[in-house]
C-alpha cells in the first residue's frame, strides 16, 4: 500500500513538472509565400510574444494555408487556425468601415498608414463589431498602390481602359470603376497565372507584390501617384476561444504584441520590401512613371464621390460623424508620418 502511495506521488509529481514546462501553441495560417513580408512578420510578431512570454507560448506555421484568401476570416471565427490574417475586400460587402483606409492618395509608405489605421478603428467600436467572431489583434494596410500592365504607358486616364485588370476588391474596385477600367477581382496570389497567360493586362498592386507573387518580369509598365492610386486594409486576428484560453500572463504577452506594436510590424516588413521591389524593377527594365498634376487631379475630380458615399455607408453601419472619423485618421497619418 505504501508502495502503491509512493508511485501515485510520483507520477503526480512528474504531471506537475511536465505542466509547469508546457508550451502554448499558437498554430498560424498564411496564404501568401513563406518568403513574403506578411509570412515574415507573422514570425516577428510570434517571436516577441514568446519574448513576452517567457517561451510559455511558441507558435506553429502551417505548412499551406488552412483557406483561400477569401475564406480565412471565417477558417479563424471557426478554429481552423489561430492566427491569420485578410484582405477587408476579397469579400464584398461584409466590411464597410475598413474602407476608411483604401481612399487615394493617403500616404507614401504602409507603416505611418497601417499605425493611423490602426489607432483609429480600436478607438470605435464599431470597427470592431464588422469583426464579430474573430479577436482583432491590428488593423494594418500595405504600402502605396500602382498601376501595372503588360501593354503600354499609363499617363493619362484614357490609358486605363482597354486593358484588363486584377483588382483585389474593396475600395480599389470602386475607384477603378470611376476610372473606367474592365476589372476582375481575384486574389492576390492568382496574378502571376492570370498576367502570364494573357488573361489579364495589369494588375493594382503595391510595389512588394511584384517580387512577392513573381511577377516582376512579366510587368513591362508602372505608373506611381503621390500618395498612392489606392490603398489595402487588412486584419490580423486570432481565433477568440484560443484567445480565452490564455491565462491572464499570456494575455498580457500577446496584448504587449499587438495593436500598434503589431501594426508597425507589418507595415515596416511591407515597406522593406516596397524599396527592394523598385530596385527589381530597374533592374527588369520596367519603364516608371510618375503620374503628372493632370493625371493625379482627373483622377481626384472622378473619385472624390467615392468619399461622401462612404460617409453615409459608414453612418448607416453605425459610425456616427463618419466624415471626422475620416479627417482624424488622415491627421493621424500625418502624426505617424513625421
């Protein structure tokens, strides 16, 4: 009997020692490749919070994406991974405040965008009800975006029809309606298949996804805007019954991780590789253009309606003064610019 006792205290023992040695494993989602910038801040983001940790929690990158880019909102509502992130535009409709940051001409590089960004939708909590179902860990943007095609020149509006374009959805898809362009939305990550094989003429892309998605040597034309054409919002999320499991301690370690931390996480990687992507272009002959005042004011004077109609969308989703919500977060843009 005593010795029966002694084996059952020892093995309590060990239980006890395994479970103080247990990892929390955060398994991680990403439909673009391992060598993008959103890969690679995803690991930046899960080395910190197992720095904040102290190694309690380790994460586990999938081997392939658990879901298409349009579907990986609802793989992490329903637990298929715990950590991803989405383009707000690959599905149409069920976002509408998070348009807020795809307007023209809102910044020159994704990480002061993707800190404004972020700042302003935690701050209303009626971003955070578009997102029910998913604990919004940063809201964030890429960088600048740019017109590409495989055909001619782009230097006036006139250029841009004709051609077909990939678009990625959202306000994008709107602004290249103003434009009159012949648009299709597709994920990002089907633009080399679609360029390649003529289906498509060009694409609206930030500088990064030319390298990102191997398309720099099909693009032949780009054409830049101050401020950029448009802009992207994503999210970064994690599955909220993996988040309420945390203890408080891991809570905090993840908490620490995000929001602002978060979002200068991934708009830095972006921008990273926004400068390397330019070089890439010079190096392929890809002729740049800059878009003159002409171009950039008809393309103002044909999509400033977009704006007012996205005030009244947003008020009618909940977000009263909408239009100061949208003059705070371009004032937030120009704090995080400096």
């Amino acid at each position: 009997m005593k010795r029966s006792l002694l084996s059952l205290a020892a093995a309590a023992a060990l239980c006890t020692a395994g479970s103080a040695g247990a990892q929390t494993v955060l398994t991680l989602s990403s439909w673009v490749p391992p060598t993008h910038s959103l890969t690679i801040a995803q690991s930046e983001w899960c080395d910190l919070v197992a720095k904040n940790s102290g190694n309690k929690i380790k994460c586990n990158l999938l081997p392939r994406a658990v879901a298409n880019p349009p579907g990986t909102f609802d793989a992490v509502k329903n637990g298929l991974a715990d950590v991803s992130f989405t383009v707000h535009g690959y599905t149409p409709g069920r976002f509408v405040l998070t348009q807020m940051a795809e307007f023209p001409f809102l910044g020159d590089s994704a990480e002061p965008l993707s800190v404004a960004f972020n700042k302003v939708a935690m701050k209303y909590p009626q971003f955070g009800k578009e997102h029910q179902g998913v604990h919004v860990l940063a809201y964030f943007t890429h960088g600048p975006g740019i017109v590409f095609n495989t055909k001619h020149p782009v230097t006036k509006v006139e250029d841009l029809t004709g051609l077909k374009w990939r678009v990625g959805g959202g306000m994008v898809n709107e602004i290249s309606k103003t434009l009159g362009m012949n648009v299709t939305l597709k994920p990002a990550p089907d633009s080399y298949e679609l360029l390649s094989g003529g289906v498509m003429d060009g694409t609206l892309f930030p500088a990064e996804s030319t390298e990102s998605f191997k398309i720099d040597k099909i693009i032949k034309y780009a054409t830049t805007f101050p401020g950029g054409l448009y802009n992207t919002s994503f999210v970064f999320m994690m599955n909220p019954a993996k988040y309420d499991k945390l203890s408080p301690d891991e809570k905090k370690a993840v908490d620490a991780a995000s929001g602002e931390v978060a979002a200068r996480i991934m708009g830095r990687n972006w921008d990273k590789v926004d400068r390397r992507a330019f070089a890439l272009m010079q190096a392929n002959n890809v002729q740049v253009t800059k878009a003159d005042a002409k171009f950039v004011a008809d393309v103002k004077a044909k999509t400033s309606a977009l704006e007012a109609k996205w005030v009244k969308d947003a008020e009618a989703k909940g977000l009263p003064n909408a239009d100061k919500v949208l003059a705070e977060f371009r004032s937030e843009i120009a704090k995080a610019s400096k």
